[in-house]
C-alpha cells in the first residue's frame, strides 16, 4: 500500500530534517532541540500507552524517574560507567512498570488515572525520603568528566546533539514499526473496543500489560538518557508536574499519532520558553493550553493534519 | 452413525443479583448442527450464549467443548480453541478499515501467516459480499452492512463453533436471503449456533431448535415438532413474536 | 512532657487538620457523587479561599475579628461564584466527560496556581486570628499526695483551634440538613442517583451540576479561611489538601458523604497523629500507597458497600 511507503518516507525525512538542524542551528536552539528530542522519547513512550491503546496514566513521571535515578544513583554511588548505567536505568523503569502495571491494569479509566497518579506521588515522596541517597529536592550533579560513552564525551554540545538525535531516531522507528505490526494493531482494537477484542481470542490484559511495561521503560530510557546528557538528576523530574507534561505535549501533538510527540514537545517546550521571558508564571500558559485542548482539538495539531488532509499519517 | 456433541452445558446457572437470568440449563450441540436459540425478550438467550463464550462468568454449572472441559476457561483460551462470537450489539472496529478489522479475526488462526491472513480476510469479505468495500472505515458503513462485517469476522476465524447473536437484525431480506445462503453452505462443517427473532430464517436454516423461557429450557426439537409445540405457542409466539 | 499528655496532644492537633480536611474532602465528594467527575483543581480552591481571605482581611484591615468575619463570609462565595463559571464554561461543554473533565481541571489548576502568583506572589502570609487565647490543660495524676491535677508545661491548645473544631462540626450538620431537608438537597440527591430520570422529572440538571460544583468549591474554600489563622496562605498550599481530600473520598467509597466523613477523621486525625511520631514523608508515602491499593483491591472503598 502507498500510504505505508509514505509514511515510511516521511518517518526518514524528519530525522534527516533533525540531521541538518545539526548544522543549521545557531547555538541557542541547537540545545534547545536536543532537549526536545529526548522529550519527545518521553512524550512518545507515553503516547504508546495513552494514544494507541488507550490506557491514560497520570503517573509516568514514575518510570521517567526510575530511568534517571536507576542510572543516576548507579554512577553516582556505585561507581558505574555511563553504559552500564543506562541498562540500570532501563532496568529499574522496566521493573517499575511492570510492577505498577500488574497492579494499575486491574483498573481502568479513571481509576486507573488516580491508581497511577498515586503510585507516582508515593515514588516522588521516596525519593525525597530517601535524601541521604538521592539528595532529596536539591538532586545532584553528573560529574562531567563522567559524562562519556564509548569514548565519546556527552557533555559536549554537538555530541550531545547527536546523541539525542540517535535516541530519537532509534525509539522513533522502533515505535513507529510497532504500532503498524499487528501488535500494534490489536492494541488499537482494545482502544476502540476492549471487549471485542477479547471475544476475538486476545488475551487483553497481557497485551495491555506489555503495552504499559513498553510504554513505560521508553520513557526510563528517556529519563536516563536525559540525566546523562544533561548532567542532572533531580526530584523535580519525579513530580506529579512531569506526569502531566507528557500528556499535554501528547495532547497537544495529536494522541495516536507517530509524530504528534515530537510536534507538541517542540510547540509546548517553545510556547513556554517564550512566556517564561514574560513571567515567572508561565506554567499558566501549559494549564490554558490544557483547557483549551480539551474543549476545541482533542485530535492535537497531527491529529487534525491527518483528519483534514493527509489521512495515510501513521 | 453416532453423533458427537460438541459444546455440552450441564446445569449452567447466573444469577444477577436476585434474578435468576439462566436456570439450570442444559444443552448439547452435536458436530456440524446449526442450531437455533429462540425465545421472548428477556428469556436469558443473550445470556446463555455468554456463559457458554466465557463472556459472563457462570453462577454454577459446567461448559465442555470437543470433550473438554471449558468452565474455568477465561474468553480468549476459549475463542482460541475453536469458538467465534459476534455481537447482538454491532460492535465492530469503526476507526479501522474493514480490511483490519477481519484481519485482528484471522490473525487467531492457529498457524495463520501473512499469506494465510491476507487470503483469509479476502475471502471472508468476499463471503458476506463486501470485498470491494476492504479498504474503507468500518465506521462509514451502513448499519446491516456493519452486522455483515461483524459476520465476515467471525467466519474469518475459522471457527469450530460459531455463535451468532440476532445476525438478522437490521438486514434486509435481500441480505437476509444472502446471510441464508451463507449459512447453508457452511452447514456439516461449521456448528453454528444462534439466537433468532425472525422464525422464517429460523425456519428455514435451523437443524434443531431449543426455547428458553425464564431463563429455562421450554422445549426442544426439529423445526416442525416446535412449531407445533403448544408450551412454545403461548409462551413465545403467543407474546408476538417480533423483535 | 510525659506520653500521656503528648498524646492527647497530638490528638488535639489531629482534630484540627480533621476539620479542615472533613469540609474539603466532602465539597470533592460532594461533587464526584453528584457529577460523576473527579475536580484536579479541589485543592486550588482552597488555596484561593485562604489567599481571599487574606487579602480581604489586609482590605479591610480595621480590627482582625471584622476582617475575619468579612474574610469568611465572602471568600468562599467568591470562589464557589468562580467553580461555577468554570463549570459553565469548561466541564459543561465537555459533556462531563471524566477523563476530559480530569485534563481540564489539571489545567484549571494550573491557570489558578500560576494567576495568584502572578498577583499575590510567592510569599507566604498569616491571616491573624479574631482571638487567640492561650488554654493551658490540666492532666490527672497519681502523685505522692494521691490523685492530683497538674498542668504540664506546653500543654495545651488555644480558643482558635477550639473555635476550628466547633464551626466544622456546626457546617458539617448545616449541610448534612441542607442535603436532607430542602429542596435543593433534594433536587441534588435525585441528580446523583440517576441523572436520565432527574432529567425526566425536569430538574435542570445543568443547574443541578454548576450548585454542585460551586458548593464543593465553597466548602474547600470556606476550610482553607478556617485554617488560614493558623497554617499561612501561599500559592502552592493547594496540593496537600488535594492529595488528602483525594485519600479520603477513595477510602471513604467514591461519593459517600457519610463515608468520606468517617475517612476524613480517620485520615486527618491519623495524619496528625501520625506526623508528630514519624516523618511526615513516610506517613504520605504509605496512605497514597494505601489509597492505590484500596483503589485497585477494594474500589468500593473500605466504608463503601459493593454495588450491584
């Protein structure tokens, strides 16, 4: 089918576009794309549960922060290179929701909304009981000297850059094949239509479960990847504020869309660089966008692309 | 010639609260019959199936299906092991093309591949009469085109045992005439089972017909033999026997 | 101070946050059981009640029993007049879609959280009490000369904290009487137990929602006046209480007033209590997993019967 050779076609020409960013972006917003993009694996980790089978967590920043500190703590208190830190990182969000998942998924909807929000409140609380280990509210540093992988040194800006890009690019293409492979499929049935898809012979509950684990150890990726690259970890990254986010750049992107992360991660995180050089209160701006996503564009920017006028966008 | 029963229910019993929707009932599908569910509204036949697909969880009472015992088994273990269920309410996939909705069916083919599942969806298409509709949304179709959808899924999972929930309703006799046709020509190696308000399709494509009235059997028998039942007269076409 | 009179202590304290929490955790039940949605922004409420208040009582800043008189009787009336805009503007257009409304309220909340700190700003500021007298307490004890009453240094309470516990109890009957005796009690209960048949009977069920949803807003606002003499008013004292209304109504079974009442006193008094022995981190790390678990094993929650 065409529609799928165009959608591959243009999955390579947004990470070629995220290429020649590289070399065309003065300094300033060359490292606000690299941000962006490590965002963008968060709000597309998050995407994989909400948009496309239909769980809404409201407790992601949980496994965004077992990546982080999973790698964080790894290197900063057992001594551990940046590369094995990382498949810490990946670990500790794997285990994080498989085991919030097996308990959460027994829910749905809202409850699953206030079961997850709770879960996450009660790791973000942890992480500031535990302050002797992760140094509480004020988080710490990644010594920069520390900062490299095979060699290559992370705190530097171009690499950095590309880092994030091959991060990017790799969860994009993975995640992108997914949701076109019947596994994707299926996913989209239980969305639509749970008890369907049951009576069709699937075992829901595993499906939705490895949905969740998948969605939420992108996001420990994420999370991991970012505290490397940026050199940080904090509590900040565990609170309730950054469960949320990635449900607004989802929503304002378009839910079930490939693309629709990237997009609403790049409009939300400029939209508040832009008010926060007004007020200090520019998360006033993320809560207005909120409201009005929900009254006037439930499809997000992608969303309304594809139903207005390019209806082969994955 | 001895007749194998399929699906076998003893004593199947749900209770919702303080009604008693399916009382103590017992059934035996042999091989390759079409058997028809009728009874007034209310009368536990939507039930019924469900206790049977897994669907509903029994009160009480026992499911075996090709000589195994079923009752324990969540839904999908049952769906995999040779059942196939379709909605009385459409309920099919309406954001996904019709190509992708029959494919999530045939994919459950045990040793289904992607030829197998491709030929397989053409082919159930093709059988309910929608093959040139493939690549459209479910959700533009008509109401009796969706329940042929539906149908369509249900055929492409190639099941041992295909239970159909009011498959007629909403058709129109042209497609009645066509959904008919399908059936007998699926008859001997497919058991069918279904639930049928319209008594000329009942009529005209069941081997056997059980009645359930309060949730118990009332009668059963070939075709003629419960036409003529006087039990079923007054309580089932005696109430109008409309849907 | 000897266990005794520590304890007691802490059980005093406990009732205060008790109070407190029971008006908040019932204007959020309030509105779950008659609309069926769960408001995000209930603890942004009470933080604009505490925050009008003080800027009320600064207003008028005469003498502190005049502006806490005022403080009390308008800020809530101002908050729950703007519940009900929100609720015209916002939820009723979403169909009171739970997931949608959940979305909404988050940004709700954020709108208001970041509008007081564009405006009151960041800082935290007491509203003083309109008495304040300090009640030392007498502890029984057998001493040498037999039974005798001593009084513990440090132990006791002040007629504020006494005037908190006594106006819960005396709001709490008032809307207790106000659900069970008027009309719009009536009206209120009809519409949450089947919203098509108040329909039916021509209650105006639009109606019905935004007096719900102002009402629970009032309540939240009307307890963080209430405490606001003791714990200051800031821009982000919304989310404990949030938190804690949210523990109450999902053990106390989603929507039961009697439920969430007998959660609230539990909850509130446990967490005081809970908090003078322990770290309060820990205490809040084990009720939210608490609450999650209770949501997940026992949805009904633990004074809710199952339904159906």
């Amino acid at each position: 089918m065409t529609g799928a050779n165009k959608a591959m076609a243009m999955n390579a020409a947004v990470i070629a576009l995220l290429l020649i960013m590289h070399f065309a972006l003065p300094a300033y917003h060359h490292g606000n794309l690299a941000r962006i993009m490590v965002l963008a694996v968060y709000a597309m980790g998050f995407n994989f549960a909400f948009g496309y089978a239909g769980m809404l967590s409201l407790g992601h920043a949980l496994f965004f922060a077992a990546g982080m500190y999973g790698m964080g703590l790894a290197m900063q208190h057992l001594g551990w290179a940046a590369g094995e830190a990382l498949l810490a990182g990946l670990a500790a969000s794997l285990a994080v929701s498989a085991a919030v998942g097996f308990l959460a998924l027994r829910t749905s909807g809202v409850q699953l909304m206030i079961v997850t929000l709770m879960f996450a409140q009660a790791g973000f609380l942890a992480v500031l009981y535990f302050g002797n280990l992760t140094r509480g509210d004020e988080g710490f540093v990644i010594a920069q000297a520390r900062r490299a992988l095979a060699g290559i040194d992370l705190s530097n800006e171009a690499n950095r850059y590309l880092a994030g890009l091959l991060l990017f690019a790799g969860c994009f293409v993975l995640l992108s094949r997914l949701v076109q492979s019947p596994f994707g499929k299926v996913l989209v049935a239980i969305r639509e239509n749970e008890e369907r898809t049951r009576m069709l012979g699937y075992d829901v509950a595993r499906y939705k479960l490895a949905a969740f684990v998948i969605s939420g150890t992108v996001s420990g990726v994420a999370g991991a990847s970012y505290g490397l690259l940026f050199g940080y970890v904090g509590a900040s990254f565990a609170s309730v504020q950054y469960s949320i986010l990635p449900l607004l750049w989802v929503l304002l992107g378009g839910a079930g869309t490939v693309l629709g992360p990237l997009v609403g991660t790049l409009f939300m995180f400029y939209l508040i660089d832009i008010s926060s050089g007004f007020t200090t209160a520019y998360l006033a701006i993320a809560g207005l966008v909120l409201v009005l996503l929900t009254l006037f564009a439930r499809q997000g920017i992608v969303g309304e692309i594809r139903r207005r006028w390019l209806p082969w966008l994955p | 010639m001895a007749t194998v029963n399929q699906l076998v229910a003893g004593g199947l019993t749900k209770r919702f609260g303080g009604l008693l929707a399916v009382d103590k009932v017992d059934l035996a599908v042999p091989q390759g019959q079409v058997r028809a569910l009728i009874g007034p509204n209310g009368a536990g036949k939507s039930t019924l199936v469900g206790l049977l697909s897994g669907r509903i969880d029994a009160t009480a009472g026992s499911v075996a299906f090709l000589g195994e015992d079923i009752t324990g088994l969540p839904a999908h273990k049952r769906i995999s092991k040779g059942m196939a269920y379709t909605f009385q309410i459409t309920s099919v996939f309406e954001r996904l093309t019709l190509d992708e909705n029959v494919a999530l069916a045939a994919r459950r083919v045990a040793g289904a591949t992607r030829t197998s599942v491709e030929s397989g969806v053409a082919g159930a298409l093709d059988q309910v009469g929608l093959l040139d509709r493939r690549y459209e949304l479910a959700g533009d179709l008509s109401y009796g085109h969706q329940r042929l959808l539906e149908i369509a899924m249900g055929l492409a999972q190639r099941p041992k045992l295909l239970i159909l929930d009011e498959p007629t309703q909403g058709l129109a006799d042209s497609e009645i005439a066509g959904f008919n046709r399908l059936i007998r020509t699926m008859a001997g190696g497919t058991t069918i089972l279904l639930i049928e308000h319209n008594m000329n399709v009942v009529m005209e494509i069941a081997d056997y017909i059980t009645v359930l009235n309060f949730g118990r059997v009332l009668a059963e028998g070939a075709p003629e033999a419960i036409s003529n039942n006087a039990d079923v007269q007054s309580a089932y076409l005696g109430t109008g026997s409309d849907a | 101070m000897d266990f005794g009179p520590y304890l007691l202590l802490a059980m005093l304290e406990g009732a205060v946050q008790a109070s407190v929490l029971t008006l908040t955790a019932v204007g959020l039940s309030l509105v779950f059981g008659v609309m069926r949605v769960v408001n995000v922004a209930h603890g942004e409420f009470f933080m604009l009640g505490a925050v009008l208040a003080w800027v009320i009582a600064s207003v008028v800043g005469v003498h502190p029993a005049l502006g806490f008189v005022l403080a009390i009787a308008i800020a809530p009336l101002l908050v729950g007049a703007l519940a009900v805009a929100a609720d015209m503007l916002v939820l009723k257009r979403l169909n009171y879609d739970p997931e949608n409304t959940i979305v909404a309220t988050i940004g709700l909340l954020y709108i208001i959280q970041q509008i007081t700190l564009m405006t009151y700003g960041p800082e935290a500021r007491p509203v003083e009490p309109p008495f304040n007298q300090r009640l030392a307490l007498p502890w029984p004890e057998w001493g040498e000369n037999g039974f005798a009453l001593v009084w513990p240094w440090g132990f006791g309470t002040t007629s504020y904290k006494l005037f908190v516990i006594a106006s819960a109890i005396v709001l709490l009957v008032l809307l207790w009487q106000l659900m069970a005796r008027t009309r719009i009690g009536l009206v209120m209960r009809a519409t949450r137990l089947d919203r098509e048949m108040a329909l039916a009977f021509g209650i105006h069920v639009d109606r019905v929602y935004a007096l719900a949803f102002g009402l629970g807003a009032g309540l939240a606002a009307l307890a963080a006046t209430l405490i606001v003499p003791i714990q200051q008013a800031h821009y982000l004292m919304g989310a404990d209480p949030l938190l804690l209304s949210f523990i109450v109504v999902i053990i106390g079974g989603l929507g039961s007033l009697p439920g969430t009442v007998a959660a609230a006193i539990l909850i509130g008094m446990s967490d005081g209590m809970i908090s003078m022995f322990f770290s309060p981190t820990l205490a809040k790390i084990l009720s939210t997993l608490l609450v999650a678990l209770v949501l997940v094993f026992r949805p009904q929650g633990l004074f809710g019967r199952s339904r159906g």
